[in-house]
C-alpha cells in the first residue's frame, strides 16, 4: 500500500516508517521539520535500506497535500502532525489550536478532494482527563484537563462527524500512553529539539551529563512511591501497533478510538532506577513541585486493542530504558 505519514520524521512516526517500509509498504513522509531533524531521514533509510519519498510542508498547506496524495496514489493516511507538549500547550494554547485542529481540518479536505477515506490518527490518553475509573477504557468520559488534550478530542469528535457523514470513511483514532525506548539500532529514538518535555530523553540526558539534574515533579501523590505513575510503552511496540492498525483498515470501516498502552503502570522514580540500573550510576534529581496539567496516575484498559487489531505490547520497563539509553549514547558519537 501507498502510505502517508503526517509528520512523518517525528519521534513515533520515524519508528513506524520502519516497521510499515520493513513490512513492504511504500511511504511518503511529510513533516514541517520544527521538532525534528532531515538526519532522521538518513537514518530510517540505513535501517530498511531503500530510499524514501520526502517532503517538507506545513500540514495546514492544503493544496501541497493534495498533490501529494494524487502524485503519490497514497492509499491509506496516518496522521502524526501536531504539536503534543501538555506544559507548552498551557502556555501557548493558540499555537496549539492553529497546529492541531486547523492542520487535521486541511488534511481531511485534501483527503476528501482526492477521495482517500482510509485514515489512522494518532490520538492520545490526554483526552480522557482525571480518571472516573481505572484502567481507561475507550468509553472513559471523555474530559481534557488542557489545551492539547482538548485538540485532540475535538480532532476526534471532527473524524467521527465526518465518518457518520459518510460511511465510505474508515477511521482509526489510536490514543497512546506514553511511548519511549527507541529502535534497536539506536539510530532513530526520542530527540526532542531543546530541553525535552518528557521524561525519558530528559532523564537520558542527564544520565549522560549533557544536562544538570532530574526535575521530578511532585513525590506526594497517593501512589506507591508519591511520583506519577505512568502507561509507558515501548515505542517499537506502538509501531507495530500501527501496523496492526493498517491491517485493520483494511477490512473495516467507520470510526474506531482504540487504546494503544501496556495495561500497567510505573512511577517517574521506577524509571529513574531502571535507568540507573543499566548504567551503573546514581543520577542527579531533585523533587519540585507538581506540574500544572498532569495527574497522580492514568493506565489503559487493552482488551479491545487485543480483540480488534490482534496486538499486545511486549516489551519490558528495562527494555525501554536499554535501548532509549543506547540511542542517547550513539546519538553524541
């Protein structure tokens, strides 16, 4: 199949490209290149072998898409564009809008003007807000507590309008947990622009010394150790829940939102001692005070990723440290 991916050299996007190219797919990246860099390009190729269609564009340039998508026959869209800090989107909620919402209402129209109705959307748990109960299943309220939770819900109530609309439409909304580790070559992984948001590359980076110290953000949640607890996936096991996804696309249709977690959760200092394991050294953090925006604890409910796309995340905690470790170590050579 002809595939599309928005956002294409971001962090989860540049894992799936692998494992869709690796499963013989042909692929079109498109990506603005704020958060990324055109070295990850480099990168997937040496991993698959083969070259790759690239191009760099805004997301909310609507007639670029459509010549994309024409030029390119593309079959099937997954849509990774956005910006996705929940720190940043409070302070900047207007970019956050403009980027996530509008961006996705260009993409839909170029979809609709090619008529190409096959899309994957990469979603998030964010749009569940403070939990009513755990684990998260997919018919948890749905209750944002910030700016980026709220676009992506509203992208999602827009793709599920939209396929009521017409039912020629097949939509999979997939909400992730919080992916991290990166591919086994250490060659593509988490490389945020700038001091990173999330927890893995920043405790990465202070392991390596290439930052001063850990800020855990609170220790007083009613959790087993007072810091968040966490969903976190391995980021190889999110790719190959994408291309579970595609498999899925395939034969159905309609609107579909479908959890992609491990079922379990571990604490920001778990993490940290994972880490510390594999390295062999205490490292460097000091406990400040809670984080507008986040939550004492969140994890998925997975049966129906089970039922629907026949996938199941695999890899360990120490899994995701190694290799998130390894990608920081080869990434300074």
């Amino acid at each position: 199949m002809n595939i599309l991916l928005t956002g294409g050299t971001g962090y989860i996007a540049s894992h799936t490209a692998v494992v869709l190219a690796q499963a013989g797919h042909e692929l079109t990246l498109f990506d603005n290149l704020s958060n990324s860099s055109q070295s990850v390009i480099e990168n997937i190729e040496t991993i698959i072998g083969k070259s790759l269609l690239f191009v760099k564009g805004d997301i909310r340039d609507t007639k670029l898409l459509i010549r994309i998508m024409s030029e390119n026959q593309i079959d099937v869209v997954i849509h990774f564009a956005g910006l996705k800090s929940v720190a940043d989107s409070i302070s900047r909620p207007l970019s956050y809008y403009a980027n996530n919402v509008q961006g996705s209402i260009s993409l839909l129209e170029a979809m609709q003007t090619c008529g190409l109705k096959k899309l994957i959307f990469s979603s998030s748990a964010t749009v569940y807000g403070m939990p009513k109960y755990l684990p998260y299943d997919e018919l948890h309220p749905l209750e944002p507590i910030n700016p980026y939770g709220k676009t992506k819900l509203q992208i999602e109530d827009l793709m599920h309008d939209l396929s009521k609309s017409d039912e020629e439409w097949t939509i999979i909304c997939l909400r992730y947990f919080n992916p991290v580790g990166a591919h086994k070559s250490a060659l593509i992984g988490e490389c945020p622009n700038g001091v990173p948001n999330n927890l893995m590359p920043y405790v990465s980076r202070v392991a390596s010394g290439e930052l001063q110290e850990l800020s855990i953000f609170g220790d007083d949640y009613d959790t087993l150790d007072g810091t968040g607890e966490r969903d976190f996936i391995h980021v190889m096991d999110l790719a190959e829940g994408h291309m579970a996804a595609v498999d899925f696309l395939r034969k159905e249709i309609g609107w579909h939102a479908i959890n992609l977690g491990t079922g379990k959760a571990h604490s920001v200092m778990e993490v940290v001692k994972a880490l510390e394991k594999i390295i062999g050294k205490k490292i460097s953090a000091k406990i400040v005070k809670r984080r507008l925006g986040d939550m004492p604890v969140y994890y998925a409910k997975i049966e129906k990723s089970k039922s629907l796309l026949g996938w199941q995340a695999k890899r360990t905690l120490d899994e995701m440290c190694e290799s998130a470790w390894n990608y920081q170590i080869e990434s300074k050579r």
